[in-house]
C-alpha cells in the first residue's frame, strides 16, 4: 500500500488567514449557543442528520458522506489532515484510489441539491487539512450542546437556577441519541463517551430541580430516562425512592430499591451503597422518619477528575493483585460517582490480572 501523501504545494497564507488559523487550533472561534442561527448545521446527536436553514437535506454520497461530514463535526473549529480523514473513510484502499474517492464524494456533497449548489461548501480545505466551513456558517448539533450546558453550569454557579433548568431542557431537546460517528474513529469513541455523561447529567440535575420544586411526574420521567442508560445509578433510584414516597407511594418506592438491587447485581455482581440500603430500611421501617430534602452537587470538575482517577489506580491495583471482588466492588462505587460507563464495563470484561506489564510496574511503584 502507497503511503498517504498531499500533492501540489498550498499556496502561501496571509497573515490574517494564519491569525486566523491559530484561532480555529485554539478552539477560539465564536460558538452560536442557538442551533437555529446556523445556516447549516450537521446533526451527529443521534441519526445524522443536515439541516440547510432549518430545513432537513439529503446528501448525495449516501453513508460516506455523512460520515464524513460527522468526522468533521466532531472536530469543528479544527483542520483534520488528510491522510487522517482518508484512513477513517477508507482504511483498506490505498492512497491514490482514496484520494479519488474523497474528490468525488466532495463534488457530491456540492451538488447535494442534485445539481450545482449556490450555496457556500459545506466543506473546506487548507493548511493541508479538511474542516467544516464554520467561516460560512456552518455549524454542528454537538457545538451547540456543549455551548448550552456551560450556559447553563454558569447560571447554576451564578445561583440562578430557573435559568439554568431552562438551559438544560434546551440542551436536552438536541440530544436525540448517542454520538454517529465512523466505527474506527478511536477520538469519537471518547467523546461519544463523554458527551453521553453530560447528557446524564443534565437528567439528574433537572430530576433534582424539579423535585425541588414539587413536581413529582416530571421527576419520575427525567429519573427513568436516565437509567434507561445507567440501569445501576443508585443517587437516581435514591430520588426516585424519595419522590414515590413523598407522593404517598411506599411500596412503589420499596420496589425501587429491588430494581436497583439487581441492575447492581445483574451488571456489576455488586451490592448497593450503604445510603441506599439506610433509605431502603427507613422507608420500610420508620418512614416518617425519611428526610425528603434533597441539597444540589456542588462538586468541582477538578474534583471529579482526581476522584475518577483514584478510582482508576485503585481498579488497577485490584486487576494487579487479582481480586475480582474487589475490583468489581471498586468499578461500581466509581461508576456511581461519575465515571464513564464504557471505562467500567471496559475493566470488568477483562480477566482479573489482564493488565499490560508496563502499567503493572507503574502500579507497583
């Protein structure tokens, strides 16, 4: 196979396009929180999607191109060079016939009105990568997300709570699925990863708010959402045990406590945590003793970090000694505390002891 290599030289940029270049490499440019300010906007939250001023397009080039449109969303604001995009869309074609390929899908996706578009590309190239022609206003669906959670994490610093629930239910409303992306694409697994745990977080905090504020359906549903993605999330079953009671369901909320029982058990071979089990016991023993409050997490990012990462040394220490017990016990307390499901479940497929003899002497140390 022929090395991947760019022909013809780039013709020299002005020192506005490479003030403007550094800018894009730093992540800088402008993000319009309202996804319907774009004039185009790819949609990679759930099925793929492009939307031309507001409007659903078909895209001539069936599924390359939209997965190439969805590798270039996933890095918008940034030039992905080409031997890279090639290797995502085509791994098993060698160079010059790739090349090729990724010419005529381009041309597809010009004429993807069935003829020649009056409209701006919605691809660009150069400095010797490809990027999406955020210059010409065209956006992505997972831009926008993000820029509306950090709104929203800013009013909830800021106390204002009302703002920062409708920012969420916004952001909410554009996540329609997990991340679409090309199966290779090891970056796209990580941000899957994260963008889902941002999506479960926006549940929890507007199951919360909305406890908070007496509305008991509403937290039901933002609660079940969430562990229809995270069956064993025990401070979910804890709030849903807490909201059943509190609308005089007793048993329902006992019933809780078994469901959460065995998604722990059918997942991770685990128990629940100590505060579940004080709920359980309050609720089925004394449960006019139960405090219904509830407080907000005020738990920093940087926090959360070292906590993850503790969890992370911990797991591989329990793999290194080979105890399954308490590795598993570890990875469901971490999974609790905010730790991606996909690391977890990552850990818990592996053989005790199946840890690389570098991270083992690293652990050691």
């Amino acid at each position: 196979m022929q090395p991947r290599t760019s022909h013809g030289k780039q013709p020299h940029p002005s020192r506005h396009d490479q003030q403007k270049h550094s800018q894009r490499q730093r992540g800088r440019l402008p993000r319009r929180t309202d996804e319907t300010t774009w004039p185009a906007l790819v949609c990679v939250l759930g099925p793929f999607r492009l939307l031309e001023d507001r409007r659903p397009v078909t895209v001539h080039g069936d599924s390359k191109a939209a997965l190439l449109l969805a590798v270039l969303a996933l890095r918008w604001g940034h030039d992905l060079p080409r031997e890279t995009l090639l290797d995502l869309l085509w791994p098993e074609r060698e160079a010059d016939l790739a090349g090729q390929a990724l010419h005529s899908l381009l041309h597809k996706l010009v004429t993807r009105h069935g003829t020649e578009s009056t409209r701006p590309p919605l691809v660009v190239h150069d400095h010797g990568g490809y990027r999406l022609n955020d210059a010409a206003g065209v956006g992505a669906d997972i831009v926008c997300f993000d820029a509306i959670v950090d709104a929203g994490d800013a009013q909830a610093r800021a106390g204002d709570h009302a703002a920062a629930a409708s920012s969420y239910r916004h952001a909410l409303s554009l996540y329609r699925g997990d991340l679409f992306s090309a199966p290779d694409d090891t970056y796209a697994g990580v941000e899957r990863e994260r963008l889902q745990r941002r999506y479960l977080a926006l549940l929890m905090a507007l199951a919360e708010d909305s406890y908070r504020g007496g509305d008991d359906a509403a937290c039901l549903d933002y609660v079940q959402r969430l562990l229809m993605h995270d069956p064993g999330r025990e401070d979910a079953h804890r709030l849903a045990m807490r909201c059943y009671l509190r609308h005089g369901e007793r048993a329902q909320a006992l019933r809780q406590y078994y469901l959460c029982v065995k998604a722990l058990r059918d997942e991770f071979d685990a128990v629940p945590e100590p505060a579940t089990v004080a709920l359980f016991d309050q609720i089925r023993l004394d449960p006019g003793r139960v405090s219904l409050s509830i407080g907000r997490s005020s738990l920093s990012a940087l926090a959360t970090f070292w906590r993850c990462f503790s969890n992370i040394l911990a797991m591989l220490w329990a793999s290194h000694r080979s105890d399954a017990r308490q590795g598993k016990a570890i990875a469901c307390s971490a999974r609790n505390q905010g730790m991606g499901q996909a690391l977890v479940r990552h850990f818990l497929s592996e053989r005790s002891g199946a840890v690389q003899p570098k991270i083992r002497l690293w652990v050691r140390r």
